[in-house]
C-alpha cells in the first residue's frame, strides 16, 4: 500500500515537473545547450546508481553493526541512539521499492507522452530519482523538508499549480500518517531487544574473565570446557581411590604381619612352657617312644647297644658352641629387625610418594586441559583462515592415513593379545604345577607335626615317669646311690658316625625345597596381585571444533587484501597439517604419561614384593628363633641333670645304709637298665636332631640366597609381564581414540563440504558485489572528472552572476522596503542555519563517540579469533562506508548537476539562486542525516515542506543576499569533501595496519608451529627409544621363561631324591645310603651351580652380581681372598 502511494506522489510530481521544463527548454536554447547534454549523462547516472546502489546494502551494514555490537560484546549506549537506526530499516523496507520503481513509471509514461522528447524528459527523470534517493539517505527530522526542496529546486516558478494536489494523493498522505502510529510498538520491540542484549554483556564478561570463552555464539567450546573439568575431576577420583586401595592393602599386610609375629610369639610361649617342664635326668622311655625309634635308621641303634663300656652323653661339651649361634642367630634378628624398620620407612616414603604422584596428577592435567585450550584457540584461529579448498584434499589423506593405521594397529593387538594369552595360558600351568607341589608339601609338613607332636606325647611321658623315679628315690635312698653309681659308671657314647648324616641331611632337604616351593608360592600370588593393582586403567579424552571463516574483504583495496589473503590462506594450509602433528603430538604426550604412571605403579607392587619377600624372611628367621629357644632349653635341662648329680653326692653317705636292699632291688635294676638303654638312645636322638638342625641351618643360608635370587627374577618376569598388559592397553586405547578421530574426521569432512558449498555461493554473490561496486567506482571517478570540469565553467558563469548582480542590486534600490523586511527573515534563517550547525557539530561528536566504541571493542578482543573476526567486520563496514561515500559523491554530482542547470537559466537566475541556497542547506542536512540515519516520518514532512517552500518562493528578494555568500558556501563544501578523502585515507591506512598486525600474528604462529614439530621430533625419538627398551624386554623375558623351566627341573630333582631316600621300607644299608646321597647331592650341585652362574652371567646389574658371588663362594668353596677378586672383577666390569 505504501509504495503504490509514493509511486503515485512520486508519478504526478514528475509529470508536473516535465510539463513546467517542456516550456522553458526553448527559452534557453543558447545559454542551456551544454546542460542538456551533461543532464543526459547525469541521467543515465542517477537511473544505474539506485539499481546499482540498493538500500537493503544499507540495512545489512546496520544489521552487522548492530550484531557486532550484540555479539561481540562492545559497550552500548543509551537506547536513543539507536532509535533513529532501527527506524530507518523501518523505512527502508517500505521505501526501496518505491525509489527503484519510480524511474521505470516515469519512463513508461515519457514514452506513452512523447518519444521525441528524450533530452529534457531524460533529464527530468534523473531530477526525479535525484530527489527520491536524497530524502532516503536522510537521518533527521527535517529530511522531509530537503527532499521536498530538492523538488523545488527542479522545478520553475510556474511550479506553484504543483500545490493544488489532487484529493486521492491527500487522501493517501493521511493514511500515511495513520500508519505512523506503529512506529511506539517498533521503538518498544527494540528497547526489549536492546534490554537483552546488554544483559548479554555481564555474562560474557564473566565468560572472559573465569573461563577461556570470549562470547556465547560457541556453545560447543562451552560444552567442551565443561566436559574438560568434569573429566579432571573423574581422573583426581580415580587416582585418590587406587591410592586408598593401595594404603588399605599395605594396612592389611602389615596387620597380617602383626597377627602372624603374635602367633609365633604365642607358638614360642607355649614351647617354652612345655619344655621347662622336662627335668634334666635320664628318662625312661615307654614302648611306643620304642616303636617310633624303630623307624629310625638301624645303624646309629645298634652301635650304642655295642658301646656300654663308654661314657653317658652331656651336654656340657655342646653350650659354647651353641651360646656362640646364639648370638650370631640373634645379631642376626637384630639385622632383620633393622631392615623391617627400613622396610617401614619405605612403605612410608611410597605413601609420601602416592600423595606426590596425586598432586603431580592434578598438575599434569591443569597444564594438559591449558595446553588443550592454547591449541584449541590456534586451532580456532588458523582454521578461520584455511582455504576449504585444500582442506578436502588433506582430510581425505589423513583418512587414508588413519585406515591404514588403525589396521596396523589392529594387527598389531592381535598378535600382542595373542602372545599374552599363551604367556598367560603359560604362567597359568605353571600355577597348577607350584599349586600342586605346594599340597605335596604341605601333606608332608603334616606328617612331620603330627610326628612332633607324638613326640612331644613321649617327652610328656618320660617326665611323669622321671617324677615316679624321683618319688622311688625319695623312699629308697640306697637305690638311688646305686643308680647314680651306675649312672656315673654307664659308657657316654660318642658323636654318631658320619655316615647317617648325609642321610639326614638328604633327608631333610625335601622339607627345605617345601618352604622353598611355598615361598614361591607366595611370592606368585604377590605378583599376580601386584599385577592386577597395576591393571587399572586411567581415562583420557579433546577436541577442538571448527568454525567456519567469515568471508574476504572488499572495497576499494579489496585487490590488494585479496591477495594477501590468497597468500595467507595457502600458508595456513600448510600450517593445519603441522597443528594436525602437535596435535597426535599431544595424544603421543598423553599416552607417554600413562605409560610413566603404570611403570610408577610397577615400581610401586614391585616394593610390594620386597615387602613379602621380606616377610617369608621373617617367618624364616622366627622359625630360626624357635629352633634357638628349643636349643636354650635343652641346654637348661642339661644343667638341671648337673644340679641333680651334685644332689646325688650327698646322698652317698647313705648309700652304705641301704647296700642291704640293693639285692632286693636288683630285680629292678635290670629293668632300670633297659630304661637307661632307652634313655641313652633318646639323648643320641637329640643329639641327632642338633645335628640336623645345624645341618639345616648351613643349608638354609645358601637356599634363602637362591630364593632372593628367584625372587627378583620372579619380580622380573612380572615386570615384562606388567609392561606387556600396558602396552595392550595402551594398544587398545590407541584404537579407540584412532576410531574417534576416523568418525570426527568423517563429521569434519561433511561438515566442511556443506561449509564450501556456502562459501561457494558467497563467493559468486560477492564476486558480483566486487564488479557492480568496481562499476559504481569508475562511474564516481568520471563524475568526478565531469564535476572538475563543471566547476571551472561555474567560476566563469560566477563572473557572469556577479555583472548581473550590479544589474540586481540597481533593480533592488527600488525594492528597499521589501527588502527590510526579507532581512528580518534572512536573520532568523541565519539563527536556524547555527541551529542546524550545532546539530552537525553534535551528529559529528556522535559518530566520533561511536568511532571510539568501536576502537574500544577492538581493544576489548584480545584473542586472534575474536580480532579476526572483527577485522572481518571492520572490513565490511569499511566496503560500507566507501559504498556511502561513493553515494555522497553519486548524489553531490546530480546536486552540481542542477546547480549548473539553474545557473545556465540566465532569465530565472534569482529563482536558480534560491535553489541553489536550498540545495546547500540540503547537503548539510544530508551529511547531518547520514551521520544519524534519522528519517522516520519522511512522506508526511515532505508535503509540509511543499507549502513552506511555496511561502518562501514568493520572497524572491531574499535571495540577493545569498548570492554574496554562495562562493564561500562551495569552497567550504569543497573543504569538507577534501576532509572527506582524508578521512577515507586515514581508514585505509588504519586497515593496511591491522593487515601488518595480522602479518605478525601469522609470523608468531609459524614461529610457535616450528618449535612444536622440533617437539613432535623428540617425541618419536624417544618413542623409537621405547620400542628398542620393548624390544630388550622381549629378549630378556624369553630368557626368563627358560630359566623358570630350568628351575622348575632343579625343584623336581631334589623332591625325587628325597622321596627315595626317606622310604621307611628302604634296606639298604647306611654306607649305601650315604653313597647313594652322595651321588644324589653332588647332581643336586651340579645342576644348582648350572643355574647360579647362568643366572651370574644374565644379570645386568652388578650389584645382584654381586649378591651371587658368596653362593658361588660355597658352592665352588671359595677363600675370602677369591671372594675379593671376584668382587673386584664385578667392579671392574660395572667401570667399563
């Protein structure tokens, strides 16, 4: 409705104009015939420029100024501001039509009128768009009044029928004003919006200021950055909880530890009990104790039987020797005791260690979530810039990269899952195996409780028989005068021979490989549990996201920055493949740290298996303890049975008196003999027994040596077996993050095909911006060239109006009275002039105010992605403000145009003049308008402005004076548009220097880009590194497994032997046997020196080197000077 209302005011007031123009062309053949011509050329130039020069580019240019202001968060002013600027896309909207159809209405109707008449009508209809495009361009409120003077300033006096308007048009213009009323809900819909967007700026503030966002257009990084600080989160939790796991298990093992040293110190109390109630003298010994010796060997009981001329055993010969093992034993236990406290200490410094390993877990990702947000915003940056172009070829080879490595990385895990599997399969047989022997020896051990404890059964029952002695002695001192007499004279019998101890010394070796086997055993389950504490996986995830660049620049340097911008956009190419490396680079880093947390973690249960070890040894030297303590009391029992015969020597005086009942007594002698037999058989037992225990002892040094050294390889295998696990893992996660990226790259590649498409169509449509501006340019050039020459004929017509003026001024001696009174006007249009001034002065501090919150917005992006982007809208609004300026001069051009019209009509020359005065108070309030786009009620205001110009034309004497000022008035005017071309100037300049900015920027990244492939070069070496350290892992693991087998042959041979010889049904006799043990013992050594020296010669370490030199020592029977040459020899080694 609207622009059929215009379209006709705009139609009648053309025509009104033609018909006033058609009856003056003839009266100004000869001072007019050049104005035609140059009036032909302007109309062709103002009928392109509105079709070229849409308004909607106006209202883009606001709409990226408004949404820059909104979005990027600058500084708003007050709301009224704004007003004017929402208005005029208001009335843009309703007014391009109008403006664009008018010159085709016009047209229509010249050829319908006339077709001959093409150089006044012509001339006219450019009159026509000149007058409907300056009032669209205005921003004020008396724009209505401009366009309505350009109207005039067309038209001729005969214009004054103009006025009478038909009733339709008036009808119209009323309807124009009811719709004005809309106007209050438009200005409230944008306060609500202005309302909105400023309480957008307190949040991205807080956006900036706590987190590493700069505005809310990116819910993604948002997202990202959250779902960052939640994982940090999970891995902190993650970590606390295996380290509590951790104390609770060393917790556990140490209050194990604590109740097994209870029971032990329970099992010694209870031993001590039951052995101090033994006495010292000989004992009897009941059939069953009779029946038990049976299964002793037969050559140590018959010698004794033989032997009765010799002495009775003592111990007296025994107690230094065992005083001395004491001590040594407890020096010992002192010894141990000092490396349990050690052991404590490093269980409080691994504790220490675990809290370190926590912090440096939080510190490790605080500075990888910091590296991710640095390369997520050089990311951000870079790929701004990138040509989609060349990012279809580099995703596609980087697919085909990662194809190609996610299947040899899946080869890869096959093979390394199913070597683990066999290793498994392997350790898992070799579990059974040491599971089932270790029932074996704990049948055995059984059997060797159960024997002590029918033996304690004895010792129990000798003593209640030595008390029924004592009480017989008490009643019949001469019979146990005789008996000590017989005591004294009863043969000691002397050390057994030699030959049953290799026996039972063999003998006793089953038991030994037992607690050997069982400490294996153990140590197995310890590095299973190791093992599976060490088999926690810890989480990792990144991602940065894309966004699409804006697009190029353009405007009058577009040809220069498009270059530019082709040459940056092939080197950042270049660069997205370098941050493509930093950032599998980064994953390389990551996947390192895991690896250096699960080798931490292996130390970790490696100590745990020292810890155990060191417990077995515990256990060992408690039972060691025990064996003293039994040996202490037996040597208190021994001085007993000394205090007991210095008893007996008292007793002599009366052993005369009771000589008369001795043969009454010797029916009893007799049995007391066979007693005495059975006791001296039990004290040779005993004395067995020390001998074995010493025996046990020798051998138990050199096979705890052997158990450290089986130890540590045990914790080695476990080590290879660790390291394997970790690698599957971190093989696995390799492929699950490979997979991530192959369906991120797949997402990216979609994405950024749509993203070209979009960047295709931009390109065309801005392609056809860049001709239709370029076209627009040398059009504004030619009518700069055309306005030069136009200026030189003004000064020469200048001349002629100054001749003329003589002319005037006699004619206006004769007008005086009148001209009093336009004086009188002439000061208040003055007055309005500086009131009009100082509103242009205002719109200028404004649009210097708006200037510098734009310079504060730029300041406020410090990050490259928010700087490129506002360069981006710097440039647009840049190629905007040309588009005006070229506009200014466009509408300057037709303004000199029908200035140099109405000075070629030399009879209408005061009626040129006002025109001409009107015409430069138009421009004023033009520039005032464009400055603040202020043109809300410009149909209604024009017809108002019709009737005062009416008024106004009337006073024609008021205008002689203007005439004086007008050369002032254009030389003021060429002043303002040489500041004009200053201002662009110093625009340019200003974006030339944000192109050297970004030059640097671009400099810094390539420079930051170098130093992270010289990173990404030192990560592979030290992952070739790795792999070689795998590769001697392998070797070294292999090595292992046969040296497992090999033990596991040495257990077997041994369990054999024993079995042999511990046969109760064996006769042979003891010179057989100890040949046979013999034999047996020097295969034993033989394959056990194999062993200790292959294990001597594989050990890298010297110090464990070193640990084997004593076993070598005894096995080889070393001096200690051989020692010390071998020790020598190790040090020497570990110098070269």
């Amino acid at each position: 409705m609207l622009q059929r209302i215009r379209g006709a005011i705009d139609r009648t007031i053309a025509e009104e104009q033609a018909r006033s123009r058609a009856g003056l062309e003839s009266e100004n053949s000869a001072s007019g015939s050049a104005g035609p011509r140059r009036s032909r050329s302007s109309s062709i130039a103002g009928t392109q420029s509105p079709a070229r020069r849409p308004r909607p580019t106006k209202k883009g240019s606001q709409d990226i100024t408004s949404r820059d202001a909104h979005g990027e968060g600058a500084v708003n002013p007050d709301p009224a501001v704004f007003e004017a600027a929402f208005v005029i896309d208001d009335m843009d909207d309703s007014a391009v039509p109008s403006r664009v159809a008018t010159p085709s209405s016009v047209d229509k109707d010249a050829k319908a009128g006339d077709a001959g008449k093409d150089t006044p009508q012509s001339s006219t209809v450019t009159l026509v768009n000149g007058t409907a495009d300056a009032p669209a361009t205005g921003n004020n409120g008396e724009s209505g009044k401009v366009s309505a003077e350009h109207t005039a300033r067309a038209a001729p006096p005969a214009a004054s029928a103009a006025s009478d308007l038909p009733p339709e048009v008036r009808a119209r213009l009323r309807k124009l004003e009811k719709l004005e009323k809309t106007y209050p809900e438009l200005l409230r819909s944008y306060r609500i919006a202005h309302s909105r967007a400023t309480s957008i700026e307190p949040f991205e503030k807080a956006l900036k200021e706590n987190t590493p966002l700069t505005s809310i257009k990116d819910p993604e990084a948002l997202v990202e950055y959250l779902n960052q600080i939640n994982l940090k989160g999970d891995m902190v939790m993650e970590e606390l909880k295996r380290v509590t796991k951790e104390n609770d298990g060393y917790k556990k093992k140490v209050d194990a530890a604590d109740k097994e040293l209870a029971a032990l110190k329970e099992e010694l109390a209870a031993l001590k009990t039951a052995q101090s109630e033994a006495p010292a003298s000989g004992d009897t010994e009941p059939a069953d104790e009779k029946a038990a010796a049976g299964k002793e060997p037969k050559s140590p009981k018959e010698k004794p039987e033989g032997r009765d001329g010799e002495d009775f055993f003592s111990y007296d010969d025994e107690i230094p020797q065992l005083q001395a093992e004491v001590q040594k034993k407890s020096e010992e236990v002192e010894k141990l005791q000092a490396e349990v406290n050690n052991l404590r200490d490093e269980l409080s410094l691994g504790k220490e260690h675990s809290a370190g390993l926590v912090e440096s877990l939080e510190n490790t990702t605080r500075e990888l979530s910091e590296t991710r947000d640095a390369v997520a915003v050089k990311a951000s940056v870079e790929t701004q810039l990138e040509a989609r172009n060349t990012e279809i070829s580099t995703l596609t080879e980087r697919l085909d990269k990662a194809q190609a490595k996610l299947k040899d990385l899946e080869a890869q895990a096959e093979k390394t899952k199913s070597e683990a599997a066999e290793a498994v399969k392997e350790k898992v047989s070799q579990l059974t195996t040491s599971n089932s022997r270790n029932t074996e020896l704990e049948t055995e051990l059984k059997k060797a409780g159960e024997a002590k404890s029918s033996l304690d059964q004895k010792i129990k029952t000798l003593t209640s028989e030595i008390e029924t002695l004592k009480n017989t002695k008490a009643e019949d001192e001469s019979k146990i005068n005789e008996l000590t007499k017989k005591i004294q004279s009863a043969p000691t019998p002397a050390a057994p021979p030699a030959t049953p101890v290799p026996a039972q010394e063999s003998s006793l070796a089953p038991p030994a490989g037992g607690g050997k086997k069982k400490n294996r055993k153990k140590k197995k389950g310890g590095a299973a549990a190791a093992a599976a504490a060490a088999a926690e996986p810890t989480p990792s995830e990144a991602s940065t996201t894309d966004q699409p660049p804006h697009s190029p620049l353009e405007g009058s340097i577009s040809g220069e920055l498009q270059a530019e911008l082709t040459r940056l956009q092939e080197e950042l190419a270049e660069k997205d493949q370098r941050i493509e490396r930093l950032s599998k680079q980064r994953k390389t880093e990551e996947d390192l740290r895991e690896e250096i947390e699960y080798l931490q973690e292996n130390m970790i249960a490696i100590s745990e298996g020292h810890v155990e070890a060191q417990q077995k040894i515990k256990e060992l030297e408690a039972e060691k303890k025990a064996l003293r303590e039994r040996i202490s009391e037996l040597e208190k029992e021994a001085e007993s049975s000394a205090s007991a015969a210095k008893g007996n020597t008292a007793l002599q005086s009366e052993h005369e008196s009771l000589k008369e009942e001795f043969d009454n007594l010797k029916i009893k002698s007799s049995t007391l003999q066979s007693d005495l037999a059975a006791a001296q058989q039990l004290a040779q037992t005993r004395y067995k027994d020390l001998t074995e225990l010493r025996d046990v002892l020798q051998k138990a040094q050199p096979e705890l040596k052997s158990l450290r050294q089986d130890s540590a390889a045990l914790k080695a295998t476990r080590d290879e077996l660790t390291a394997k696990n970790t690698e599957l893992r971190n093989l696995e996660k390799r492929e699950k993050e490979l997979k991530t990226e192959l369906t991120r790259s797949q997402r990216l590649a979609s994405d950024r095909e749509g993203e070209i498409k979009t960047f295709h169509e931009k390109v065309s449509q801005e392609t056809n911006a860049r001709l239709r501006l370029e076209d627009e340019k040398r059009v504004a050039g030619r009518d700069l060239r055309r306005s030069e020459a136009e200026k030189i004929e003004i000064s020469a017509r200048e001349e002629k109006a100054a001749r003329e003026l003589q002319r005037i001024q006699e004619e206006a001696a004769k007008l005086r009275p009148r001209i009093r009174e336009l004086e009188d006007e002439a000061t208040r249009l003055k007055r309005e002039q500086t009131i009009l001034r100082e509103e242009v002065e205002l719109k200028t501090n404004q649009y210097s105010n708006a200037q510098n919150l734009l310079g504060s917005m730029r300041d406020q992006t410090a990050e490259l992605s928010v700087q490129l982007k506002e360069s981006q809208a710097q440039c647009e609004s840049l190629d905007e403000e040309l588009a005006e300026a070229r506009k200014m001069l466009g509408e300057r051009t037709r303004e000199a145009e029908t200035m140099r019209r109405l000075l070629a009509d030399v009879d209408e020359r005061a009626d040129g003049k006002v025109r001409e005065m009107r015409a430069k108070m138009d421009a004023a309030v033009e520039e005032r308008d464009r400055l603040e786009d202020e043109s809300s009620a410009l149909a209604r205001r024009k017809a108002r402005e019709t009737e005062e110009l009416r008024q106004k034309v009337r006073d024609l004497e008021r205008e002689v004076k203007a005439l004086a000022g007008e050369k002032d008035e254009l030389e003021h005017r060429e002043r303002e548009w040489r500041r004009r071309r200053e201002e662009l100037e110093a625009v340019e300049e200003r974006a030339g220097t944000e192109v050297a900015e970004m030059r640097t920027t671009v400099s810094n990244l390539r420079s930051t880009l170098d130093g992270s492939e010289q990173q990404v070069r030192d990560t592979e070496k030290k992952n070739a590194e790795l792999r070689r350290a795998l590769d001697d892992y392998r070797v070294r693991y292999d090595k292992l497994a046969k040296e497992s087998k090999t033990l596991q042959a040495k257990l077997a041979s041994p369990a054999v032997a024993s079995s042999g010889r511990s046969s109760i049904d064996s006769t042979r006799s003891g010179s057989l046997n100890g040949a046979g043990s013999q034999q047996g013992g020097g295969n034993q050594d033989a394959m056990y020196l194999k062993t200790i020296l292959l294990q001597f010669l594989e050990q890298k370490d010297n110090r464990l080197r070193a640990q084997l030199v004593p076993v070598l020592g005894k096995l080889l029977k070393f001096d200690k000077s051989d020692e010390q040459k071998w020790l020598a020899a190790i040090q020497h080694i570990n110098n070269r």
